[in-house]
C-alpha cells in the first residue's frame, strides 16, 4: 500500500484517506493557491498502527524519501543547524473533530538550529526563541502528556501584566530553559533534540490522539465512526510571529451564523497558529488587514472567491503572513446555521454555482425544524435555576404544576403551565397536551417525556437531576435553596436545557409564522418559501398529518399536509366522556349497552363533522379505537383503597369489579384494537356509524375506515363486513383498510390485503413488536446503555429500524401490491416524521408519510431530498 502522499498527489475527494485536512490542502495546492508544501501520512497508516500497536512496515522509507524531496524542494533540510527547515505535524480525520486532536508547530528547533533560525531570519532572536519556546510547550502537552498547565503558569508568571510580545529575546530563552526544566522533570528525560525523533514521535502522538477520551466521546456525540482513524500532515512553516508585518488568521467566505455575503474573520498581528483561537490577545477584524497590508488582503479576497467558486459553497480558512506573503493553511466546507444554511442555498443558486436541485439537498429537515421552535430572546434578566438535557427544541413559560389534572384543569382555564414530574409515564400524555412544555428530573433523551414531547412538537427538558421533585408538596426545589411552588412561573428552554426562574421573554419564529400563512418578509423565510416550494415539485412521496381534532387539521392543512394519515378517536373519549366509556364497561345488559353508545354517537359524529370540515376534501384516516378500554377507567390501586376505607359509592364498588375484570399483565398485547371492537358489541359499529353520519352531513369529505391492530385476515373480515353493511345503509363511501403493525400481519400481508383497501404502517407498535420491547419501558431501562454499546446508534422508535422492521414493512408493501395493486400505503408512526425513515419509506414505496403536523414541513424538505 501506499501510505504517503505529497499535496501535489491528493485532491478533495480523498477524504477517506487523507482526511478532510490534508484533502483540502493537496486540492489548494493543485488549485495553485500559496500552500507551503507538505505530505501526508495516510488514515489507513493509522489504522495500522492502532491496530497492531506499531506503524505498517515500509512507512518509514516512504515518510523518508518525501522528507527529502521537501528538504530538497525547500533548499534545506529539518533541523540543519545554520538554517533549520521546520515543520508542522497536524492531525486531520474524515469528519472535522475541532480541537480534540493535536498538531504541534516548529518541529526540527534544538538547541543549535534556534541559532540558525535567528541567523536566517536577520538576526531576530526573539522571533527564534518564541518558536522554541512554542514547540516545547505544544511537544511537552500532546507528546509527553505533561500537564499543560505548568507550561502555562511559568509563562504566566514570566509575562505578568504583559503581553506575550513584550517578552524579549532573553527572557524567552530563559523561558525555554524553564520549559526544558519541566519536561525533564515531569517525564524524566531531556527534551528530545533529534528533529527526526520530533517527528516520528508527533506522528504517533497524533495517531494515538485518535483514541483521546474527548475524542471519543466527540464521536459518539457526533455519530462519526470510531475505526476511521485519522492522517497526518506534515507541512513546512510559515511563520506569523516574525513581527508585525506577520500574522494569523482565520476568516470565512460568508457570515455562517446569517448567511449574508461579507468578510467574516479575525486576524492578529505577530502571532502564530493556535494564538487566535486560545484567545491569548484580542483579535481584530479582518477588514483592518487592508490599512495594515493591502496586498496580502486583496490577495486573500480574491483566493476567497476562488475557494467558493471552486467548492461551491461557504469554506472557512486558516492563513497566515509571513513579512507581507500570504500562505493558506487549511480550508474546508465551513459549518453554519440553520438559518445560515436555507441562505445561502438560494443565494448559491443566485450566482448561478448550484442548482436549485442542489440547493435541497444542501439543507436537512433537522435544520428546517430548528427554525421552526420559538425561542427565548436574549434581553433582559434571567435567572438560572438548573440545566437538564434539551430534550426537545424550543421556549416554553408557564406556571408550575405537578400533576396532569391540574395541568389540563388550569390549562383549561386559559393559564400556560410547564408540567413538572420526576419522570412521566403514558398517563401524564393528557397534561403533556394541555401544558406548554414539559420538564422532568429523571429519564434521558430517550426518556418516554422526551419522546412524547418531540412527537408532539412541545418544549421538554428533561433529566434536569439537581431538582428535587415532590409531587405530594406540589414543589421542587433547586440548587441554592430556591423553592419553586405550584403557580410559581418558570421558563423551560428545550434546545439548551436551560431552567429559569419567573417570564423570559419569548420570540415567535418568523418560520412558523410562514408556515401559518403569512407573506414572506426577511431573506430567511424568502428562501424557505423557495426551497420549500421546489421540495413539493420534485417529491414524489405524499405527506399528510396526524390529528385529532379541528384545530390540529387545520394546522396540518396550512403547513402543506395532504390530507390526515391518523385520526386516533381515543382522545375523543376522555374528559366528560369517561363517564358514558364507564357506563358502557358496567353495562349489564343489552338496553343498558345499547343507551351508553347512543349517547356516545353524536358526539363522535359532531368530532368527525368539524374535521371533515377542517380538511375541506382532503382523505381523512380515522382509526377506531385502539387502546384497551380500563385506559379510561379509574385507576385499580386507588379505588381499591377507596372501597377497602369503605368511603366508596356503590357505583364505585361496581367499578372495581370491572377494573379488576379488564386488569391485564400486558395491557398492550392484550384487549384492545381489533380486538375490542370483535368482543364488545357494537362498540366499532357505533364509530362506524358517526364517521358515515358525518361524511353524509359535509360535503367532498373522504373518510378512510382503519382498523388496528390486525394480525389475521379473518378478524379483519369480520370487521370489515359489518362496516360495509353501516356504510351502505347510511349511503356513504369510504375505504376500509387497516393497521401493519403485528409481525404476522406484516409476514400475512398478501391474504390481509384481500380484505383491505389500504395498509398503514404503525411502526411504534412494529417496532416494539418485532423488538419485543416495551415502549413504555426499555426506553429508560436500558437504551442508554444499548446506545453505549453501540447495539444501535440511534433509538428504534426513534429511526425506523431498516434491518429488521424495514424488512417487515418491505415484505407486507411488495406482498400487499401484489395481491391487489392499486392498494395505497401509507406509515403513521412516530417515525413519519423522522428524517431519515422519510428516505426509507420514498425507497419502499410508499405513497405518503404521516406524522404531527409541525412536522409536515419537515418531511416535505426530506421526501424531496430523498428524491434527489
Ligand atoms: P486544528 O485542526 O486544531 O485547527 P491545525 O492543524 O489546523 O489544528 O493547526 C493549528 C494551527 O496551527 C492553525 O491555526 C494553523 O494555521 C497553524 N499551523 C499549522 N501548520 C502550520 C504551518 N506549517 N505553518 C504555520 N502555521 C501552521
Ligand atoms: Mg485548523
Ligand atoms: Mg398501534
């Protein structure tokens, strides 16, 4: 193999090798662009030597012979004594992992070529000295591993109140006798002289920082693969720090926080490298560099345009001036803003680099929906309780509360509040809806409040562990003794994890605002408003919405829905109605039955009619009920302790009977979906009955019948048969499909297709079905640490699982279609929503997506994607 190439031998596109670093300074280099000249060592070498503890055989031949033909390109050789080249060894992996690995500057300085370096450069002692004491300090810290600190403090006290470019040329040289000091005593061995030891022992420095601690948390952050590894690039020095007529620098080819068209960038006179980033004096702006050295400046300019001509796109750079020349020492696709990066997108679409096509794949759907939270502004006073996970994005304030009743009572009264528990479970989804956001002290961003709070688009912040939460007190309180009371305000901020204490105030996202109808105003929602609208050209998929009521369809409608995918009637069950629910369940005879479900028709079928309205001619997918029926039921332990007290009514004492009677181990493989309607009588008639009655009372409305829960053909017959008598008498025409969502309907897709006109993917319950994991529970048991071990990267109700669930949903669409061909499919999980499920579903087929309605602009942008 090959393990070594010079800048002249790369290019861009060899990131996989060479890294992002060195493939871009191979790609200026060939661009003709001032690059110094260098090789680089190869991620592959790395892998080697991480693997096998030793660099491969051969390596050191050919790091030799590219050495030399450096040496002789630059008319000297590392480390000669009357005139040292020097060198700098860089570290650069695949994916850009800033600060979290090492580069060590001046490689080749002794005690002898400091002379010559001084002797060459007129005599500037200081100057030599500096780069000596430099190399030491960066070769101690990331070589030896000596504390760093202690680099620092002998500076530190050397310098006082000074700068470190009032320092003189003795004092410098003392320092370096200081800094050879610590290292003799810390790694007990002298500073190694030999230029060629420096730099074998940085390369594997380098190397082994690919397994640095903060490395590898980096990437696990990060997703990056952890066995790419990382290349090494050798490249002679330039030297900022020659005076002021030198310097360092770095800048960008627009704003990448606005995206606006400019010249972004900090420059510092008589420095080196690192020097601007550490912060060590204060920078100025890189439009100044024009009073000090008009020519390097225009001369950067110019190399900027050509940069983002060549990359098409914002590149950020590192460069430095050496006594009036300008040298490029890194560039690469800059990284950005949301907002950043829908501009200038269209603004590249403008100057004729990209296409439009492009501009849509150059955004994510996670950027559209970072644009899309309302978030806190920055004026005014806050005060910070705590900092938990930003579990889902976004600015919520409201009063305090500590139970789901009170949420949804004040809630009703027209308060905001934020929900406070210490974790919540499936019972608390009621005063999830009603509150403004949500805040936990227990459970991870996978936590079940974390989930439900990013399906439902509210703010959540969550794992917040230095509150003590008490819900019989109805308080919490917070580091430093702050007690916080029901009706107290707090502020939640979803996307830091932030806690605040009494009204931050909140800035509606102009996004939304668009979204919602209004004109485009600023370039941000004018580019949006184009890339969005080109998205609905090229897509194929369709998108449509989950709601549940008219509000939410009309929301759905404006935000480009195309139609409802899931319509869940349970929620029209709570409430007052959990009363007429507790009568049907105690209902001893048929009359008795019969009366509970008149009483609930009409207002099933008043629901119906103001969604039908809502979507004005748009299909609308309504499952019948789904959840077992003691769901709605008082809860088994209270009310047996009420009874057991004897404070108990005796239609209480009635109801305990039939909570015990529907109590189930496993509530979610047990009575409910299909199931329900084939063993409580009339119980899906009467849903049948009000979604006909309304379809007939508005005009153009589509209803389309789902079933859930399936896993035989033959319960779905059965259904299915006494849905078509209904409909038919009330002279209504709707579809009649059902759920996938039981590996066995998946793997019986071709018989239940027979039976249905159209599938729906319910992938929460495929998911946990195929797993056999619990929703409600694995999540916080143990996907934290599923994610450690790297069973999968990301949680399966949170990306569709393509392996395994995928395969199901891929068996049942091509089984499905061939048993009847023009059955529409569509998925209405939670995962319809999600950006990467999107592509796996415009890949299987599908016809359309569904998911919440703040997510259907999301999954416009990544069906289009998909279809790039
Ligand atoms: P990072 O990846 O952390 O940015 P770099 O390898 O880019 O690390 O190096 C850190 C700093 O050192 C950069 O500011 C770079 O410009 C500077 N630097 C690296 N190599 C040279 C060189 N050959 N001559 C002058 N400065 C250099
Ligand atoms: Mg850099
Ligand atoms: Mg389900």
């Amino acid at each position: 193999a090959k393990y070594v190439y010079d800048f002249t031998e790369g290019n861009k596109d060899l990131k996989d090798l060479l890294g992002g670093k060195g493939a871009n300074l191979a790609e200026m280099t060939n661009l003709g662009l001032p690059v110094p000249p260098g090789f680089t060592i190869t991620s592959q070498a790395c892998r080697h030597y991480l693997a096998e503890g030793a660099v491969p055989d051969g390596l050191e031949a050919e790091v030799a012979e590219h050495l030399a033909a450096l040496e002789s390109a630059m008319g000297k050789k590392l480390g000669q004594a009357d005139d040292p080249l020097l060198v700098s060894v860089r570290s650069g992996a695949k994916f850009s992992m800033p600060g979290m690995m090492e580069t060590v500057l001046n490689i080749g300085l002794n005690d002898e070529s400091v002379h010559g370096l001084a002797k060459q450069a007129g005599g500037n002692e200081r100057f030599a000295w500096d780069s000596y004491r430099r190399l030491i300090q960066m070769f101690g810290k990331t070589v030896l591993g000596i504390d760093g600190d202690l680099f620092e403090h002998a500076l530190e006290s050397l310098k006082g109140s000074r700068q470190d470019t009032d320092l003189s040329a003795e004092e410098l040289q003392a320092l370096v006798e200081t800094f050879k000091g610590i290292v003799r005593s810390e790694t007990g061995k002298d500073f190694p002289s030999d230029p060629r030891d420096q730099m074998r022992l940085a390369v594997m420095a380098v190397f082994d920082s690919w397994n640095a601690p903060r490395a590898i948390l980096y990437r696990r952050q990060e997703r990056i693969p952890a066995d790419l590894g990382t290349a090494v690039n050798i490249v002679a020095m330039v030297f900022g720090n020659l005076g002021e007529d030198s310097g360092t620098g770095v800048a960008f080819t627009r704003d990448p926080g606005s995206g606006r068209q400019g010249l972004y960038g900090d420059y510092l006179q008589n420095a080196q490298g690192e020097d601007v980033v550490a912060g060590i004096r204060n920078t100025i702006p890189l439009q100044e560099l024009e009073r000090i050295d008009k020519r390097s400046y225009d001369e950067l300019l110019q190399i900027m345009e050509k940069l983002e001509n060549h990359y098409r796109d914002l590149c950020d750079i590192e460069f430095t001036i050496e006594r009036g020349k300008l040298w490029m020492l890194q560039t690469r696709v800059g990284k950005r803003t949301a907002a950043a990066a829908f501009c200038i997108a269209t603004q590249l679409v403008d100057q004729g680099l990209i296409s439009i096509d492009e501009a849509v794949t150059r955004i994510t759907g996670d950027q559209l929906a970072q644009l899309m939270f309302p978030r806190f502004s920055s004026e005014g006073e806050r005060r910070l309780l705590t900092k938990g996970m930003n579990a889902s994005p976004g600015a919520a304030v409201g009063k305090a509360v500590f139970t789901s009743e009170r949420a949804i009572e004040l809630a009703g009264q027209g308060e905001d509040v934020i929900l406070v528990r210490r974790e919540t479970n499936p019972d608390d989804l009621s005063g999830m809806i009603a509150a403004r956001g949500v805040l936990t002290s227990r459970g991870g961003k996978t936590s079940h409040a974390a989930v439900v709070a990013r399906g439902m688009g509210k703010t959540c912040v969550c794992g917040a562990e230095e509150l003590e939460v008490s819900t019989s007190s109805r308080s919490f309180t917070a580091p430093g003794g702050v007690t916080v009371n029901e009706g107290d305000v707090i502020s939640i901020d979803g996307s830091t994890g932030e806690v605040f204490l009494g009204e931050v105030p909140v800035m509606d996202s102009a996004v939304v605002e668009y979204f919602e109808g209004a004109a485009p105003q600023d370039d941000l929602v004018r580019a949006v408003d184009r890339i969005m609208k080109h998205a609905d050209e090229v897509r194929t998929l369709g998108v449509r919405a989950n709601a549940d009521n008219a509000e939410d369809s009309a929301r759905a409608r404006r935000f480009g829905a195309a139609g409802i995918g899931l319509c869940r009637t349970e929620h029209m069950f709570l409430g007052d109605r959990r009363q007429l629910v507790e009568d049907l369940v105690l209902a001893s005879s048929e009359e008795e039955r019969q009366s509970a479900l008149d009483a609930l028709e009409p207002l099933q079928k008043s629901d119906f009619i103001e969604i039908f309205q809502a979507m004005d001619g748009l299909p609308v997918t309504i499952r019948l009920i789904d959840p077992p029926l003691h769901e709605f039921l008082p809860d088994l332990v209270e009310l047996s302790v009420k009874v057991a007290k004897g404070d108990a009514s005796d239609k209480e004492r009635a109801l305990l009977v039939a909570v015990k009677r529907l109590h189930e181990q496993n509530p979610m493989l047990g009575l409910r979906g299909v199931r329900l309607g084939l063993v409580i009588p009339g119980l899906f008639a009467m849903q049948v009955r009000a979604i006909a009655e309304a379809a007939r009372e508005v005009r153009g409305a589509r209803p389309e019948i789902m079933i859930p829960l399936v896993a035989a053909v033959q319960e779905l017959e059965a259904v299915r048969e006494e849905a078509a008598g209904i409909l038919a008498e009330v002279g209504v025409d709707a579809l009649v499909g059902t759920m996938i969502e039981t590996p066995r309907a998946a793997l019986t897709a071709g018989q239940i297709a027979e039976a249905a006109q159209f599938f729906s993917f319910g992938t929460n319950d495929l998911t946990q079905m195929a797993w056999g994991f619990s929703r409600d529970d694995v999540e916080a048991a143990f996907f934290s640490r599923y994610l450690e071990l790297g069973i999968f990267g990301v949680s399966p109700f949170e990306t569709l699982d393509r392996d395994g669930v995928g395969r199901l949903v891929r068996i049942a669409a091509e089984e499905g279609r061939k048993a009847r061909p023009d059955l529409k499919l569509g998925i209405c999980g939670e995962h319809g929503g999600d950006p990467d499920s999107v592509h796996f579903c415009h890949e299987a087929g599908l016809d359309y997506v569904s998911c919440s309605p703040f997510r259907v602009p999301v999954a416009r942008l990544e069906a289009a994607r998909a279809a790039l």
